[in-house]
C-alpha cells in the first residue's frame, strides 16, 4: 500500500468499525480481494473479512500485523 495515496494523515477511530472500515477502503483502493489481503497480512480470509466487518472480539495482534501491512501504526495518546 502506497502511503502517499492516502487521503488522510491522521485520522481519530472510536469504533472498531473505523478500523474495518478504513482497511476495506484502502484494499478497494488498492484493488485487492480480501483472499489477497489476508495473504499479504498473513491472516486467515475469515479474519480479514471479520475485521472489516467491524468484529469486536479480534485478536489484537492479528489487527496490528493487517495495520503494520497497510503502512499504518497505531498510536495511543491522551484525549483532549
């Protein structure tokens, strides 16, 4: 995944729907079927499918190593 083609630099997500979201898009934008994503994430298609389904209960591992193969991180600060 390119980075520089992504429309936003940073961008806040309260739900894990935001995160499903965002990688559906950006595997839509990349025009990659889930089977080739979880291939690339070394994820199972059902986990790929059900994180961006928005699944509440993914192991957090697997959604950092999908976020780690989309050129994203994650980042923790304070509110406010």
């Amino acid at each position: 995944m390119d980075k520089t083609k992504l429309p936003f630099n940073e961008m806040t997500v309260t739900t894990q729907k935001d995160i499903g979201r965002l990688i559906r898009a950006m595997r839509k934008e990349s025009g990659i079927t889930q089977k080739q994503a979880a291939g690339m994430c070394n994820v199972g298609v059902r986990f790929f499918s059900e994180l961006e389904n928005g699944k509440p209960t993914l192991e957090i591992a697997k959604v950092m190593k999908v976020l780690e193969a989309f050129g994203l991180q994650c980042v923790i600060k304070a509110r406010g």
